[in-house]
C-alpha cells in the first residue's frame, strides 16, 4: 500500500509514545511515577460532569453547526472578554472543536501558503513544526534561552524575520518551560508584527494556569492585533476535561468562516453534549473548582522544584505558568534522550527528553507535575537514588 510522500513531514507528539512505553512497562508489574503528560490528574468537576448527563437526557446527540453551537459560541466570547479584560470578541468569531489541536491545524492550513516562512518558539510544542512542515511551509526557530527564562527574545524574533516571513507562533504560558510573556514583550512583537505585516497564532491553552500573582496578557490586547491573531484555548487543562476533546479558536470572522469549512470537511462539528457541559464550564459554579486546580498545581510545582535543585547534577527554574518544570541536566553528562531513557527503565520515572520539544531542548528534560505531591516526592527519591548510583558506577576523569 503506498503512503504519500508527505506523510513523511508530519511529526508527532512524544509524550503519548513515552506514555505508551509507560504503560508496557506497567503491564509487566511495574510501579510507573508518570510525569511525562501534560493531563490534570483530577476529575473533571462534578458540575460539568451533571450538565452532560442532563444535556444526553434533553436530546444533544445529534448533529451541530461546523463552528460550535451558537450560545457556546457566544459564552466564550464573553469569557474571553471577561479574563483578558477586554471587549473585542463576539460569538461569529469562535470556533469550536473536538480539542483544541484542530485549531492548530485549521487555523494554519487557512492562512499559509507553501514557502511561508513561520516563527515558533523551540524548545516548544512539537505539533508547531509538525503541522507548518506538513503544509509546505517553512518552520524557522526562534531559541528559548534559560537565561533569559525561556521567554522568546524579541531581538531573536526580529533578526529572523524576511520578506517569506508569514507569522509568528506564541505560546505563553509556555509548554515546556512554564514561562509566561510579559505584557512589555508582547507589546514589542505586536509592533513587530504590524511593521512587517505578520499574523500571530497565540496559543493560550494555560492562560487560567498561572501562579505569583502573575496575571495572564493576551497579545490581542494590543491595538491593532486582533485583525491578525488567532487564539488557541480549550477546557482540557483549566477544567480538567482532555478526555472530553474541545477547544477553540478566536479569529477574525473572515478566518473563522475558512475554519469552519475545514471542520465541516472533516469533523462535521463538534459534538454538542460537550459543547452544553463547556457551557457549564464557563459559569461562576466552575470557578472555586479551577482555583483549587491552580493552588495545587502551585504547591506540586514547589515540590518539585524545589526537590530537583537538591539534586546533584540538576538545577531548574521556577515555572511561572502551565504544570511542567523544565530541569537542566547538563552537569551529568548525558543527553536529554539518554537521561529520560535511564529515568523510565531504571528509576521508574517517566519523563520527557528536552529534544521532544526541538533541537533547543537538548540538555533539558520536561517534567509535569499534574501528579500528586505524594507520587512526585517519590519520583524525587528515585531519582536520588539512581543518580547516586550512577555516580558511584562513573569512572574518574
């Protein structure tokens, strides 16, 4: 059976093959710590969980409009609207889809040609490069230092852009590193992009996730933005429903239409039993249950950080947003690939290479802390033991 040559430039995301590994290894009875995937280990709140089940009961099992129900459609505006402070979405301009992935690939196949040439953070989500390669166009890396707390350096960005460059991707709070841009930073690539004529594709999956006080911006909220930006959100990581499978898109309407038909193309819609509990989501009954999310997520982040910095050989900055710590590992001598390797065969620990993440990831490793302070304490044992012994095993320089 032959398979089209452009299979070969889609990618993939490595923290559901480590996950599967994970699991085999679970099948031969052992005791696996997974800090590898980025999924809230709590309950989707037992609210939403109810609005579902009444929503089954009162007939939404059937087909819905390709960009999302139209009263689901409207309530993400207005929470839009409401957590970034502004007035700028209506209902016309979401588009709801089964995960917010389909954003990603909807979004780009309706506004890049091949030969466009797109920024993307690297160390970043891989389905970035994955999907811009896949549709011919051009993925140029823009380096996240740890110096500079991994957030995306302006100059950088500026210094890779010519006269191919089509848009630049955001992703803040960031995935893997936890950094969160600030509204000074994003000023400066929201001129950036109106002086070159750029589009933006700001993912703000995490934008609820967010610790020290800190409060999430939107490059949206810049003047002149909005005409050349689609955000990327969903509900799998601030409600705890990735199993669910929804998410959306804000765009300008034009955008939105193109998107729609993809959908219609492809999904037909999303299914709209979810789309009446994303309702439920977004009502005031679902805030207490977010906020206790997010401290938590803040006291596991401490844990964790906290306990690898006492590690030999590892240091880790404090992330500001999203569930992930990104460690250096530089110190011991191994790469990325070979550390996350030793840590799932020998210690049990599951993690991810900071190469899943691109070639900028090297010398780092990924771990989430959507796990329970319990299991990560006892990831951190494991690791100090491992790392004991390979100390021990090393021969003398």
């Amino acid at each position: 059976m032959h398979i089209a040559r452009r299979i070969e430039r889609l990618g993939t995301e490595t923290a559901f093959e480590v996950l599967a590994r994970a699991r085999a290894l679970e099948a031969q009875g052992r005791r696996i710590i997974h800090l590898e995937i980025g999924e809230p280990d709590f309950d989707t709140p037992e609210n939403i969980r109810e609005a579902a089940k009444r929503a089954l009961d009162a007939g939404y099992t059937h087909y819905g409009p390709s960009p999302g129900l139209p009263e689901v459609r409207a309530a993400i505006a207005e929470y839009f609207n409401a957590t970034r402070g502004v007035q700028l979405y209506s209902g016309a301009e979401v588009v709801v889809t089964p995960g917010a992935k389909p954003i990603i690939f909807f979004g780009l196949m309706a506004t890049l040609e091949e030969g466009d040439e797109v920024l993307y953070p690297n160390p970043g989500f891989p389905i970035y490069e994955s999907v811009i390669r896949f549709l011919g166009a051009v993925p140029v890396p823009v380096p996240l230092r740890e110096e500079r707390g991994f957030r995306m350096d302006v100059a950088d960005i500026e210094a890779r852009i010519t006269e191919r460059t089509r848009m630049i991707v955001l992703n803040t709070p960031h995935n893997p590193t936890g950094s969160v841009l600030t509204a000074e930073e994003l000023e400066q690539i929201a001129e950036l992009a109106r002086r070159h004529n750029l589009m933006v594709f700001s993912d703000e999956i995490y934008s609820q996730i967010i610790y020290d006080g800190l409060r999430h911006v939107s490059i949206v909220q810049f003047e002149g933005m909005k005409e050349r930006t689609i955000v990327l959100d969903g509900f799998s990581k601030t409600f705890a429903m990735t199993g669910w499978r929804i998410g959306y898109g804000l765009m300008p309407t034009r955008i939105a239409e193109v998107v729609a038909r993809l959908q219609t193309n492809c999904t037909s819609c999303t299914a709209t039993f979810t789309q009446i509990a994303a309702l439920e989501a977004l009502s005031e009954r679902t805030l207490p249950a977010v906020q206790r999310f997010v401290e938590e997520f803040r006291r596991r982040r401490d844990v964790l950080v906290d306990g690898l910095n006492r590690l030999p050989g590892i240091r880790c900055q404090r992330p500001q947003g999203a569930f992930y710590a990104f460690a250096n590992i530089q110190e011991l001598g191994m790469s990325s690939r070979e550390f996350a390797e030793v840590m799932l065969q020998e210690a049990g620990v599951a993690c991810l290479s900071g190469t899943a993440f691109g070639e900028y990831g090297e010398g780092f490793v990924r771990f989430s802390y959507a796990n329970s302070v319990e299991n990560i304490q006892e990831a951190l044992h494991r690791m100090e033991q491992l790392l004991a012994r390979i100390s021990v095993q090393a021969p003398p320089k």
